[in-house]
C-alpha cells in the first residue's frame, strides 16, 4: 500500500491572517488532492480560531470532496484537511444557521464544482442558507452582478455555466437566507487578460430592501444617484453612460427579516467591472446608505484599474488554476492584504508562477502562469 501523502502546513496568521487562508488552502488542496494542516487560524481576530461560518464552509467542502476533516469546531485554531475524490454532479446544502455569509460559503465550494474529465457532465446544486446581505463580506449581490459576471466573461465559460438565484433574502443579525447556484462543470479554464480599462460604459444597480417602507429603497436609489451624478473628473457623468438603479422590495415570505442594502456596478469598454456597495442598519438614513454605496464605487474608479479590491483577490485562485498567462490591470496604490494573502496561499499549493508589476503610472498588473488544472492532473497529482 503507498504511504500516505504528508500534510503541507499552512500558517493561517500571514499577512491577512482571516479566513481567506482557510477557504483558499482548502480548495485548492480539495482540487489538488493535497493535505493540509492550517494552524493559527484567524490568530489576531478577536477571538481567534474558527467562526460558524467558517466551520460550516470546511463541512461543505469536506462533503464535496469526500474529505477527512478533524479539528473544525468553533473556536478551534486547527484543523486538519485530507481530501478525498470528487465525483460531479452532485447536490450540496450547507446552512450556516446563523447570518454567517453565503457569499463565503460560495468562495470555499464553487471552485470544487467548475471542473469535469466528462464533456456535457450536469450542472451541479448548491444550495446555501445564512446571511445574504451583511458588513464583514460581500453581497450576495456583488457575486451575482460583478464576481461571476467577471469570471464568466475572461475564464472562458460558457453561457449559463454558473447560475445564482436569490431565494430568500438573509439579514442580519437574523440570517435565513437562502442562494441556489447551478454550476456546469468545464475541462479547464482560460487564462484572463484584462489590461485596458476603457470608458465607463454602463452603471447598474439593485437597492433591495425587506419589511421597510417603499422610502427606504426610493432614498437609496437617491442618495446613489445624487453622489454619482455629482463626480468630477469622471465618465459615470456623461449623458451617453446609462446608469440604471433598479428599486427592489422583498416579499415578507422571501426574507427572514428586515433589512436593506445597495449594491452598484460599473462596466468598462475593456472588460473590467468595478463594484461599490453599501448595507442598511438603524440610526443611519438610507440616502446615506446609497451615498455610501456611490462613494466606494467612485474610489474604484478613481484608482482606475480594471478590477476593484474584492474582485482582485477573489480571482487569484481562478488564475492559479487557468490554462495560460493571466494578465489583470488594478488599480492605483498597490494590492490589497487580501489579494497579497491569497497569491501567496496559491503559491504554497500550486506550481502557478504569480508576477506583480508596479507600473510608473502607480498601477499594478498582476501576472500568473497558471498550472492548467483538470481532473485528469488532479487525479495524477494525488
């Protein structure tokens, strides 16, 4: 009998030090078949060690990927991660309980059901229950609007490979919500160039809100609107960008509680989206909320890359994994904690060669020669 394959051990205290270590290392040892052994997780969050959402996401993986997982109880500072087969398609549930963030639950799964050696293998389900809508994470809506969008345009999917739909809205501190996402499985995925931004062609927009009065939603959209169309110097001004906030009042049986949020999205002529968002909560007006939102759209577009922070270091993994050279433009002022955070766990994990260039200009290009992964290297790499 071969001898077991010794586990890689990940410090989960570098650079940003969070959960991100803990979704991407185990992903990318779920793909690979590589174990790993995370300690100090989350060590300088107060407290450290795992959070429900966190212990729920390693259980969704786990299941995905018929692994061995021992260490994951709350609080705990360890866990140890031995993955198995995964076998597509297949349907997956996972309920956080609490308003524990599906967008997260999202990050740790999805690359786990993107890839096949069959062609025409069925979509897989994933069925995710908690917190749609919360501070500490991205929207539900962002995923939907700018994250997937992203990846569906410059990985190479086809149409309707990933497909989400918003069931029922989770606030917090009530949670409930509930995500369904269809995911059809590829051979491999293609290298992304982005690497000119372009004119904003395009401004949309969903401020959503549940068990609150029609103003709510009306303020927001306002307080948006006002914002954008008061920006100097930038292109969501001209009369020739469409911008298009779409108003959206849940129906008392598609949301748990109460609750409201704003998500913005800018589309660029090369390509690149840029996202800003905001969520409701008592004691502070909804046009503030909506102005909110617009400013951090506005901050994204002033850095003038072609991706925004969340969305630079949500893609790495998706680079490291690609067939071919990725190239991204980002914006002025460096690399965020996460994006930094996440080159470095793929580096630990894969062969992917990652480059980072600080252009004159202040921008920084990310580039990586991805690994080519399929099942087929998978298998052979276990």
């Amino acid at each position: 009998m071969a001898a077991a394959m010794a586990s890689l051990l990940i410090d989960g205290s570098v650079l940003e030090g969070g959960g991100q270590i803990l979704r991407n290392s185990t992903s990318l040892s779920a793909l690979l078949g590589k174990p790993v052994s995370i300690h100090k997780i989350r060590n300088a969050r107060k407290p450290p060690g795992l959070r429900n959402q966190h212990r729920t996401g390693l259980e969704l993986a786990a299941r995905i990927s018929s692994a061995q997982l021992t260490g994951a109880t709350t609080g705990s500072e360890a866990i140890d991660f031995v993955p198995g087969r995964i076998v597509l398609p297949g349907s997956f549930t996972a309920d956080s309980v609490t308003a524990g963030s599906t967008t997260l639950l999202l990050q740790i799964a999805l690359p786990l059901l993107f890839f096949s050696p069959a062609p025409g293998t069925p979509p897989s389900t994933l069925v995710l229950l908690g917190g749609t809508n919360a501070t500490l994470a991205p929207q539900i809506d962002y995923s939907q609007h700018v994250f997937l969008p992203f990846l569906r345009r410059h990985f190479g999917l086809p149409p309707g490979s990933v497909e989400l739909e918003i069931r029922k809205r989770g606030y917090y501190p009530r949670g409930g919500g509930e995500v369904k996402v269809s995911v059809a499985p590829v051979e491999r995925l293609c290298a992304a160039k982005v690497l000119k931004r372009g004119r904003v062609r395009y401004v949309g927009g969903i401020a959503h809100f549940a068990g609150l009065p029609m103003s709510v939603g009306r303020e927001m959209v306002f307080g948006a609107r006002k914002t954008l169309g008061e920006a100097e110097g930038l292109d969501v001004t001209k009369e020739d960008v469409e911008v298009d906030i779409r108003l959206k009042r849940e129906r008392n049986e598609d949301s748990k509680g109460a609750g409201s949020g704003i998500v913005l999205w800018a589309e660029l002529e090369g390509g690149g989206i840029i996202g800003g968002s905001a969520v409701g909560s008592k004691g502070i007006e909804p046009y503030r909320v909506g102005e909110e939102a617009a400013q951090e759209l506005l901050r994204g577009l002033r850095a003038d890359g072609c991706v925004d922070e969340w969305l630079q270091d949500q893609i790495i993994i998706y680079m490291a994994l690609a067939d071919g050279k990725s190239e991204i433009r980002c914006g002025k002022g460096g690399l965020a904690l996460h994006t930094k955070t996440a080159i470095w766990v793929a580096e630990q994990l894969t062969e992917a060669k990652f480059e980072v260039e600080e252009e004159p200009s202040g921008h920084t290009v990310i580039r990586c020669q991805g690994i080519a992964y399929n099942t087929c290297s998978g298998v052979l790499a276990r």
